[in-house]
C-alpha cells in the first residue's frame, strides 16, 4: 500500500492509459454506452473512465497500472475501506461452505438481529439484492396498507429506477438529462407527484389537492442522488406531522445514508421515525445486498405471512449476509465510526480552505462521512439550486483530480465517500491534488 500511495504521488496522468481505452472500446461494442449503469461511462464529465482491476485500502489501480485515492468507494457500501482484512476473511470462510442455497441461513438471521437492534424502529425487514426493489417494494407495501395509489417523492430524489420512481429523479438520470425516461407508461407516472426538496408548503399543498389519495412519501432524508443537499430545519419533522394528519406513510429511503450519515441511520440523527425504511450500500459490505423494513404491522402484510407479494431467489444469500455482518460489526465498536466522520470533517475543511485559497467560489456540504463538493457561493437546498452550480468548473476540476490520482464520482450530482482507510496520509494526498486541480480550473 505504501509503494501504491508513492506511486500516485509522483504521477500526473494525461488521460486514460492504453489498456483502459482498448477495454473501453470493447465493452462499447458490447454493452449500451460501455457500461452496465450509466453514470460510469464518464458522460457528464467528459473523457473515458480507467478500468479499475484492484482495490485496496482507499487505493484503486486500475488496468495500466495507474493509482488513484477512491472518493467513489463503490458508490458508498466501502465505509470500511477495500479489502478490509475483517470483512475479506469472513467472506473467504463462508464460500468454503457454500455461495448460495436458496435456503434459510444462519447469516441472514444474525444479519437482520443486528440491524434490529441497532435500528429498532425495523421492527420487521426483508432482505433483497438492490436499493432499487427496497423501494420498489416498500411502494408496493405502502399502497396495499393504504389503498391508495399516489406516490409522492422530491425533485432529484433518486429510489431506484423502478417506473414509479423515475419522475424527476437524480443520479444518472439527471446527469444523463433525462429525468423522465421514455419506457414508464403515462398510467403509471400519473401517480408520481413531485415537489421541490426543503419545500413543505408544496408538500402540504400536493396532499390538501390529492386528499386521501397519497399511500407514501419517498424522501433521502439527506439527498445524496443531485449531490448531498442538507434537510432543512424543520423539514423532516414536518413531513412526519404532515404524513399523520393526512393518513400517508413516510419512507425513509436510507440506501445511501444508512450507516453513513452517523452510525446508524438518518432517522436517528434527526430523531424521526419513519414508518418504513429502506437500506442498501454499507449493510452488504460491498456485496448486492439491501433491506425494506419498519413497523410489524405494516411488514406482517408481506408474503408468506400477508397477502403482498415479493420475492427474490438470491435474497439473503448467505455469502453477501456474511459481508455485511462483517462490516457492520467493525464499523460499530467504540469510536470506529467517529473516526471516519472526524476524517471526513477534515476533508471538507480542507478543501474549502483550499479553494477559498485559490480565489475559487465553493463550499461543501458534509453529512457524516458523505460529502459533495460544490462550486457556488452558497449550498444548494433543492435540485434547483443545484443545476445553478457551476457545473462546467465541476467537469474541469473532476479532469484535473484525475490526472492527479484522485479518482471522484463522474458526476457534480453524485456524493464523495470517506472510509476507514482515508488515514491522515491519504487526506493529505486529497488536499494536495486539490489545491492544484482547483487552482487550474
């Protein structure tokens, strides 16, 4: 690790290597646009993306040999860093007894008794394999309980790329500019409504106009899918009241912020319950793996126990049960998780202080261990504010980190990930690499 780190010290890289282009125009012969999820494929940010065939650490190498410092840790589940030794070694003794049953298994029991207890207000989960079907069946859950229809959901919130969710969504929808995608039938998208994120006025007055009609609110408590934008004071509890004046359920989507705003979930930081709840990212430890949970009550309604149905033949496999017991349990002893955020603190310090060293507008806005960088005056507070960045600056910039070996999210819309493996050392190196790339663009 020490001779990667030297290396991605000493090296500016001009582009992407020739091992990394040639795979390139393979896999875009191969697959739409190159890529198996959009955002990869670099669209936003211009350039091609290095082929990336180790990870360590807080290292990437990719195929020609270059290192980069990983602010993307695979879009969030690698709070403890690549590889770590915990976490690689349990999974390495599980698939010597087996990758996958279709069968019950002790790790999926231990898994959901740990996030229970370390969430309570899960009083029931269900496992499956992406953030996509937790909320595309959270919404399902939600509707039948209800008997309503509606769904309501903020402007660049992104839950997955189910019909339902995909009006005005974030992530790669909004950097690819297509929001709305072709392919979601008109019936279906009717039942969207969206309103600005931090707005409870448009909130109250989409339910006062849909009395009686809206099953859920879907909400990143901390939107992390149009760059991390902060709830605003008031926001959280005031969907909470709204959702019990009006008979609607509120739905924590926390895929993305789940062990990654605190140490444990959103809700928890901002002391509001949700009735349901959905997780991905840190509680598979890099592994496919995501949840949907939240009252008994609502939960005994899934099948076999209730009539709504959802299932899934790799839900709960064992091997990705494994990994996130793993993960979780060493992201949860005494000062682990404090540790990262004071690394992520220090980060976004930094890099303020450095721009504002350069005579260069930006400020970041931090939750927990999750970051975004944006070039503005101020923080933006809605999807709104966050196209009126100056997202041209954020395009060269992400091109300059780059040839200084610090590999970021492809997109100003996508959130900056610190791990346990973001030692003293590898902030520093990110520090560095930024006062000059902020400085040229």
């Amino acid at each position: 690790m020490n001779d990667d780190r030297k290396r991605s010290e000493s090296q500016v890289y001009e582009g992407v290597g020739p091992r990394s282009h040639g795979l390139n125009e393979m896999a875009r012969d191969l697959f739409p646009g190159g890529v198996s999820s959009p955002v990869r494929a670099f669209r936003s940010v211009g350039g091609e993306p290095p082929v990336i065939r180790r990870a360590m650490g807080a290292l990437l190498t990719d195929v020609d040999g270059r290192i980069y410092v990983d602010m993307l840790g695979s879009w969030g589940p690698m709070v403890l860093g690549h590889g770590h030794p915990e976490v690689t070694h349990a999974v390495l003794e599980r698939i010597k007894r087996g990758v996958s049953t279709g069968t019950p298994s002790p790790d999926e029991v231990r898994l959901g008794r740990r996030i229970r207890a370390l969430l309570p207000l899960m009083e029931k989960l269900r496992f499956v394999v992406s953030g996509t079907e937790a909320c595309m069946s959270a919404l399902r859950l939600a509707r039948a309980a209800t008997g309503r229809d509606k769904l309501l959901k903020f402007e660049g919130c992104y839950h997955g790329h189910a019909d339902p969710f995909l009006a005005s969504a974030g992530s790669g929808a909004l950097t690819l500019g297509i929001p709305d995608s072709p392919g979601v039938p008109a019936d279906v998208a009717k039942d969207t409504i969206t309103v600005p994120y931090n707005d409870l006025d448009a909130v109250r007055a989409a339910l006062e106009a849909n009395d009686g009609e809206i099953a859920a609110i879907f909400v990143e408590p901390v939107a992390g899918n149009m760059g991390v934008i902060l709830p605003a004071e008031g926001f959280l509890p005031g969907l909470r009241d709204l959702c019990d004046e009006h008979g609607t359920l509120l739905v924590f989507d926390e895929v993305m912020t789940g062990f990654r705003v605190n140490r444990c979930a959103a809700s928890t930081l901002f002391s509001v319950a949700p009735d349901l709840t959905t997780l991905g990212k840190a509680i598979g430890g890099g592994f496919p793996v995501a949840a949907y949970g939240g009252r008994a009550d609502l939960l005994s309604q899934i099948a076999p126990e209730g009539p709504v149905y959802q299932a899934g033949t790799l839900a709960g496999n064992p091997v990705a049960m494994t990994a996130g017991n793993a993960t979780l349990r060493a992201l949860t002893r005494p000062g682990i998780w404090e540790r990262i955020q004071e690394q992520a603190a220090r980060l976004a310090a930094g890099l303020e202080d450095g721009a504002r060293a350069a005579g260069v507008a930006a400020v970041v806005a931090r939750a927990g261990t999750m970051l975004s960088l944006w070039f503005a005056e101020r923080l933006p507070k809605n999807l709104d504010d966050a196209k009126q960045t100056d997202t041209e600056q954020s395009k060269r910039y992400h091109a300059a980190m780059l040839r200084h070996g610090v590999h970021l999210p492809p997109s100003p819309f996508e959130a900056w990930f610190v791990s346990l493996a973001h030692s003293d050392v590898v902030i520093d190196r990110i520090l560095e690499a930024h006062s000059r790339s902020v400085a040229a663009t």
